[in-house]
C-alpha cells in the first residue's frame, strides 16, 4: 500500500466531517501541522500533528459519539493502522496525544480552562485528567515530551480561517519518513 496515497484519500473522503468544532477535521488537521511548524518544531512532530486525528478519518464514527458518552479510541486506531509506515516517534505523538490532554488538565490547573468545548467534553469520556499514578507511567514513556506537543498544536488548530500550506506540503515532509511496507503474504503463503 502506498501510505501517503492512502492518507490523501481519507483526507479527500472524510476530511469534510465536523468533530464538534466550527471547522472540519481534516482542517484542524492541517492547522495542527502549521503551527508545528510555525514553532520550528522538527519534520517528525510537524508530521505527528498532521497525522494525530488520522483514527477519526479511517473510524467514520458519528461526529457526536463523545456526546454519548462513547469514546472511539481514535488515537489508538490512528497510531495502530500507522504504525507499520512510521517510526515510533510519530506513532507515539498520535497515540499519546489523548493521554497528554489529561496529563496537562492534571498538571497544569489552568489548562483545561483554555480547552475548546469538545475538548472538555470528550475528556470525560477520554478518562478525565490523570491520577499521581498515571502521571507518573506517562513521564516514564520516551516520547511523551512529543506528544505534549502535539496535544498543544492539537488545541490552537481550530481556526474558522486561517491560511496554510496545502495537504500535498505535508504529505512530502511526512513522505519523508515512511520506514517500510507491510509484508503481503504470496499465494503459496496465504
């Protein structure tokens, strides 16, 4: 499979979905990217950015699961259907952006006042801020540095005009990174 072919796509076929906001998700996508990259941030966390909400393009969930109570995981499947093609740094940044939401609510008091609405929404369903614990477990992961700034490109990429490079820019920094191709069994292994 070609990766960066398949992220267009979804970015093509699902990226005009809402997700709470005023703007559309593959939108506070590509703001997440640009203000990586406005902070000189390197190639590996511009792409994490850009990439962060992938789970949400591939799950085609209702747009208003965390409303219900539900949580989609959309970290979980974004990192993991990614994760063959790119290297752990910017898996973690996508996987990890969640969890860094509910270490910042823990750690910083004033951080979840600055949270859009469905931020604060769905980090009821996301597990709340973290316990001593989790804090603790997730200092302890060797990109989660990373992933607390993805979570802060995460909330300043919404937005309602903002202008910006286009999806095919960061498509060629995240070209940059593709490690591998999944192994597709022959017919004499299948």
């Amino acid at each position: 499979m070609d990766i960066i072919a398949f992220i267009k796509q979804q970015f093509e076929d699902n990226g005009h979905v809402a997700y709470g906001e005023h703007i559309s998700m593959g939108e506070h996508m590509l703001q997440s990217a640009y203000y990586a990259e406005q902070k000189n941030s390197s190639d590996a966390i511009i792409t994490a950015a850009l990439l962060h909400d992938f789970g949400h393009l591939i799950l085609e969930l209702p747009e208003d699961i965390a409303e219900h109570g539900i949580d989609g995981y959309h970290e979980d499947v974004g990192a993991q259907f990614l994760a063959p093609y790119f290297p752990k740094q910017i898996i973690d940044g996508i996987a990890l952006h969640v969890q860094a939401k509910r270490y910042l609510c823990a750690v910083k008091p004033k951080y979840h006042g600055q949270l859009s609405q469905a931020s604060q929404d769905s980090l009821a369903v996301q597990g709340g801020q973290m316990n001593a614990q989790e804090i603790a477990e997730f200092e302890q992961l060797p990109f989660y540095k990373d992933a607390l700034q993805v979570r802060l490109f995460d909330d300043l990429g919404k937005n309602l005009a903002l202008e910006h490079p286009d999806l095919a820019y960061y498509l060629r920094i995240a070209q940059q990174f593709v490690t591998n191709k999944p192994h597709v069994l022959s017919p004499t292994e299948a």
